[in-house]
C-alpha cells in the first residue's frame, strides 16, 4: 500500500500502489498533498525516530502504552477517531445497544460489516458531492444513467454554466479520476466539454445508484456528533425483519445514549411511492414522527414543511437535515 499523509493537518491513511506520485485533496482540510511510496514513508519514519532515541530512553513507554490502551479501550468516541478512515461503527460497542434495542420489539436485525466502514473514498466523494448538490448532480446523474444504460463513457456539456460552477465540476470530475470512480478524465478546455470512461465495478455502480446520499448523510451526523462530543450507536444499512421473510432496509438508524431512536431514510427524485412503506414501517416500529426522518436530496424547504404538515413523517433536505436532528436531541 502506500501512504497519504497531510502536511497541514496530520491526515494519514494507506492508499491503493496507482496513487503514487498523485497529488489529491486532504479530506480534512482540502490541502493538496502528494502521496508516496510506503518504503519511502516509513525510512523517512525511522530516521526521525533514531533521532530522539535518547530522549526516549528516559520514558516509562510500557506503563504509558498501558495505561493510553485502556483509556482507548473505556472511552472510544467519536472525538478521538479519524472520521474519515475508521471502521469503529462495525464494533460490536457501537452495534449491540441497537441490536438489543430491536430485540425488545421482536425485530430481527441483520448488519453490513463493511456497511459504515470509510476506510475507502466513499465517504469523501460523498460529501464533495452532497456540500454542492445543486452544481454536481447533474454530474452524478449522468453517470447514474450511463451505468445503467451500459455506456462505456459519457459527455458532460459545461459550456452554459458560470465560471465558478465550471471550477466546481472540473475539480470534482478530476477527483473522481483521482480516487478511482471513473477509469478516465479528460477535459476539452476549449469546448468546454468533460469526457469520462465510466467504471464498472459494481460498488461504483450502486454508489452512484443512491448509496452516496447514505454516505453523506452518515458523514455529516458524525460531523455533528463530534461536534457536540456526543456518542450514539449508529449504523448503516441494516435489514430488519418483523416475521424472518419480510425483511426491509433501513439506510440509517440511530440510537442515543438515552434510548432515542433515529431513523433516517435517504431519497432524491421520485420518493412519493415510498411514502406508504414508511409510514407503515413507523407506526411498527413505533417511532415518533420526528424521530423518522426522509431526507430527500433537492427538496426545496417549503416543500419539506409543507410535506412534513401532510404526513407522520418528517421531511428535511440535505440542507435542513442536522438542524433537525439537533432539535430531537
């Protein structure tokens, strides 16, 4: 693997061997930083280790090592982990309060491992994509339909949009190259036309699918957890099952140290057919209407009030989403 490391912020994670030489944004503070060879990475390591060996000498490391594991071990929270390259909501702390909290209410519960796992760049594009839905979707639903009609590349005409709007779509499309969400990228600056060759794996294909708005939503929540250094249970992705054949997908759902419920179900386009299911699902899961939440990407905010007023359900946009989540807690 190799390694990416901020100069700015500190920000590391291991990345796949073609990311060698490229330089991409920090997830943290957006710093362009080049990311390089593993070996080179840690010989650079060990020379500054050997430097303060002497200083070291003098420290009681095991006792201190001791003691920080279990203070890591007794208050793992969202303050004290990279957001952005944890798999800490797969441990069996953050999901047995959910799945006991279901087992009361005889739900069957069945979690994705990797399902809340950001290790990857799901969750960095996700939030790109999410922060300037307005400019970039256009960007996500193109490719959105070239998967799915089978096309092999697609067209992005950008030659009608602002100057500010042509920066936003040419970083983000250079981004997907980057991290690897499309096989290729190339602008023709003159005609001001994008061309990407789409990928075909089918976790590319389900993320632009729809699972990008999970991620942003997921993303954005541990954001505001951390913020008000809180630390729910939360997951994605999960399957629930009233009678064991019956099964249903909730996107995500959060229980507070309180016991609150929280489930956030996440939707652009046409959404209106589904409004049935999730009523029916919360009166079964006997959840309050504003603890179940439709996100739905691209609502205006009086459409969600008005929305919200019609029905048992709460309706917010990716916009208005944590200010709501802030009131129910």
């Amino acid at each position: 693997m190799a390694i990416f490391r901020c100069n700015k912020c500190g920000h590391i994670r291991e990345v796949g061997f073609d990311y060698i030489g490229k330089s991409v944004k920090c997830p943290e503070c957006e710093q362009i930083t080049t990311i390089y060879d593993t070996v080179t990475f840690i010989k650079a390591v060990i020379k500054k280790y050997q430097t303060q060996t002497k200083e070291l000498e003098n420290l009681k490391q095991e006792s201190s090592n001791n003691d920080l594991e279990n203070q890591s071990a007794e208050n793992i929270s969202f303050e004290e982990i990279d957001l952005h390259n944890t798999n800490i909501l797969a441990q069996a702390n953050n999901l047995e309060p959910i799945f006991q909290w279901f087992k009361k209410r005889n739900v069957q519960v069945q979690f994705k491992p990797d399902a809340a796992d950001t290790t990857g760049f799901f969750d960095e594009i996700a939030i790109r994509l999410g922060n300037d839905f307005d400019v970039l979707s256009h960007v996500s639903n193109q490719i959105k339909y070239g998967q799915n009609k089978g096309f092999s590349s697609i067209k992005i005409e950008i030659s009608k949009k602002t100057p500010q709007d042509i920066q936003k779509v040419t970083s983000f499309c250079k981004e997907l190259y980057d991290y690897s969400f499309v096989a290729k990228y190339f602008y023709q600056k003159k005609e001001k036309v994008i061309r990407l060759t789409l990928q075909t794996a089918p976790r590319i294909r389900e993320f632009f699918n729809g699972l990008w708005m999970e991620w942003f939503t997921l993303m954005k929540l541990l954001h505001f957890f951390r913020k008000k250094k809180i630390a729910p249970a939360c997951t994605r992705a999960m399957e629930i099952s009233f009678d064991g054949n019956n099964s249903n997908e909730l996107d995500l759902f959060i229980l507070t140290e309180n016991n609150v419920p929280l489930c956030i179900e996440c939707k652009s386009g046409e959404f209106r057919q589904d409004i049935d299911k999730y009523l029916s699902l919360r009166k079964r899961l006997d959840i309050n209407k504003n603890q179940f939440v439709i996100c739905v990407f691209g609502l205006s905010d009086e459409q969600a009030k008005g929305m919200t007023s019609m029905y048992d359900l709460t309706f917010v946009n990716e916009t208005s989403m944590i200010d709501h989540i802030e009131a129910v807690l």
